[in-house]
C-alpha cells in the first residue's frame, strides 16, 4: 500500500489555511499545523498535530487592537517573516508544505533541502506586483494616495513565488494574472474555496424590504465607487442599502461619493454567526471588485439563497452562472451593475429562483470538502510531474 501523504500547512491566522488543515485533519493527511491562533480558533485540527506561535498571537492582537504604534502593513511584514522563521526551525518530515506568501521563503528552503517536500505557495490573491500595480492606477482615478507594499516585501514575496514547486490560486482571475507575469502555465492551479455549510444556511427573512448589501473592506480594491456609482442611479422606493465593513486607511472619503435615494445603512463587522442572518435578511449581495483573488462572501451568500452580483476579477466565475444563479460583471460596470439591481428589484419570483439556484450550488459543491479535494489533486499532479522522467533529466 501508498504511503500517505504528510502534509504541513503553514497559517499565521485563520482564513482558508485553517479550513485547509481541518479537511486535511480528516483525511489523517496533516501532519502538522503552524499558527497563532489559540486551540479555541482552531476546531477539528488535533491538538498533538497543532504547532502554536503564542508569542506572536499576543502582538498581532496587540496590533489590530491599536496597542502598538505603526505601520500596520510594515508590522503585518515583519509578523509574517517571523513566522515564516520560527516554523523553518520546527519542521517535521513533511511530504508537501502549503504556506501562504509573505510567510514561507525560509519555510519552503527548509523543506526541500532537509525533506525534499513538495512545496506550494498559496495565494489567494493575484499576482502581488500584478496587483500592487493595477491598483495604484485605480487609485489614482479617483485622487486616493495610496502607499504600495514596500519593494523588499514585493520581492520576497516574488522569491516564494520562484521557490515554490507550486502556486494554487482561488480563481481563474488569479491565474491569468501570474501567467501575464511570465510564470509557467503548469506551476499554477486552481482551487476554488468554498463555503461553510455548517455556518452558512437560509434563514427566514423578516420582512419584504428590498436590500442591497456590500461586505468587504470600503476601499478601490473592491470596486466601492462604482457600487456607489450604481446605487445612485436607483431610486427603488423602500429599498435599502447597506455597507458592513471598515473603510481602509486613507480611503474613509469614498463614501462621500454616494448621493442616492436609498438610505445608506453601515454595519459594524460582526461574529460569523451574525453574517448568515446578514445575508439572510439581504435581498442581494454585490461585489463589484476590481481585484479579488476570489471573495469568501460569495460562496457564503450563495449558501445563505441570496443572489449574488459580482465582478469578474474575482472568483465569481467559479461559481456563478450568469443569470441562472447569479451575475457576472466587468469591474468598472457601474451602468450593467445598475441594471441587473433593478432587474432583481422588479421581478421578485426571479429574485427568489436565482436565489434558490445559489444555495443549490454550494450545495452541490459541497463546501469546503471540494476545495481540499482539488488541492490534493493538484499535489498529486505538481509531484507527479516533478518525479517524470522529463523533469528528472530538464
């Protein structure tokens, strides 16, 4: 019998890392789990197999909490340079290795010169000097001084990418962007995220209110003039449309922007388990980014039955299905933006079936199950490839 892979996943807080190492956890394919994050964040990860940087929790809870001075990015840099040193000291054997950029050059050099591991960078944006570009020109547009990442971290970052035997990316976009800065076609995978099925369900809504809700960061990156732009132009009587986000530093103004009929409504981030009824209480989701390499609140809406409208720089097409459970737009569209809101507005049966569509969707999908699924595959694709004959002998 095939020996199991043992898997290391490297995650400096939650997001889809811990989503990963649980679904792994599952399968008896962790190996070990490096984190900050204390046991209470970290449910179905076992304890024996769980690495913990407390230390380092403490100052990244320190930071958020505005208890430490600074550049909040330059800190978020360094934690994650720390992080990235202190799990290259404590590696165990690992088959493979998946660590998110920005914490694993050390890491994955470790891991290929002691274990001869597998070695995945995971990004869950596009590329990032891709990025960092096409959104310096999108600030500009609209008078925002915005400081891009220091050109030392852009090259770490890029030396990860370099390293890396292999880059998974949430979405289409996101790959696009890696191979338009020259990385080879077959380094980069896709591995769409999912949904928790668990956490995010329909419940009933309270009332016949038509509601528009954005979540995300109030910032260019995801698309928030042109939402405000489109908002603007309707004039749905007993609508309502609501923000539930924190502006990002230096961008508080754009909301400034909005001049329309609908009373705006801003909401304080909340737990997860207030979000389903967020979403269930909402009549449609807009996400509008000019760049994201896929957008969680997607997958959770549609998981909630609420229809969603997104860009194309994002991982909407992944999931959505344009007009049959969701739409697609370009960033930037704030006319076709408008006229699918008012599509949903004035044909309620529809708003319902698209709805129902969605929540079938990530049903079908399976929720976070399937993304493990289709990283394991690409392992077994990136090591199958790297022990050919060809490779052997390039």
């Amino acid at each position: 019998m095939t020996r199991q892979l043992r898997i290391a996943v490297s995650g400096l807080v939650g997001t889809h890392a811990l989503n990963l190492a649980q679904q792994l956890a599952s399968r008896s394919l962790l190996a070990a789990y490096y984190t900050t994050l204390p046991s209470s964040r970290t449910p179905g990860v076992p304890r024996a197999v769980t690495r913990r940087h407390l230390a380092l929790l403490a100052a990244v809870y320190a930071v958020s909490r505005g208890w430490i001075p600074g550049n909040m990015t330059n800190l978020q840099h360094a934690y994650g340079y720390e992080f990235d040193r202190w799990i290259a000291r404590r590696l165990e054997s690992p088959d493979v290795v998946h660590a998110l950029p920005g914490c694993g050059l050390k890491l994955r050099r470790a891991a290929k010169r002691q274990f001869g591991a597998l070695t995945v960078c995971d990004s869950g944006t596009s590329h990032e000097r891709w990025q960092a570009d096409l959104l310096q020109d999108e600030a500009r547009r609209w008078g925002i001084d915005t400081a891009r990442d220091a050109s030392t971290h852009l090259e770490y970052v890029e030396s990860e990418y370099e390293e890396a035997d292999l880059i998974t990316v949430p979405s289409a976009f996101a790959r696009t962007s890696f191979l338009e800065m020259g990385i080879s076609p077959s380094k980069v995978a896709v591995t769409a995220y999912g949904a928790d099925l668990e956490d995010y369900h329909p419940t009933k809504k309270r009332d016949n209110r038509f509601r528009i809700l954005f979540v995300g960061s109030i910032c260019v990156r995801k698309g928030v003039p042109y939402l405000l732009s489109a908002v603007s132009k309707l004039n749905f009587p007993d609508a309502e449309f609501c923000v539930r986000g924190a502006a990002v530093p230096g961008q508080e103004s754009l909301l400034s922007l909005y001049r329309g009929s609908i009373p705006l409504k801003l909401i304080e981030p909340q737990p997860r388990k207030a979000m389903r009824d967020l979403f269930s209480q909402a009549s449609v989701l807009v996400l509008p980014s000019i760049e994201d390499g896929f957008g969680l609140v997607i997958g959770q809406a549609m998981a909630c039955g609420l229809p969603v409208i997104a860009s194309r720089n994002s991982g909407g097409p992944e999931l959505i299905d344009d007009g049959v459970n969701g739409f697609l737009i370009d960033a930037r569209d704030d006319r076709t933006l408008a006229d699918r809101l008012t599509d949903l507005y004035e044909n309620p049966d529809r708003r319902h079936q698209i709805g129902a569509a969605a929540r079938h969707t990530i049903e079908r999908l399976h929720g976070w199950s399937a993304y493990a699924d289709a990283v394991i595959d690409a392992y077994t694709s990136a090591r199958g490839s790297l022990l050919s004959p060809t490779a052997r002998t390039a």
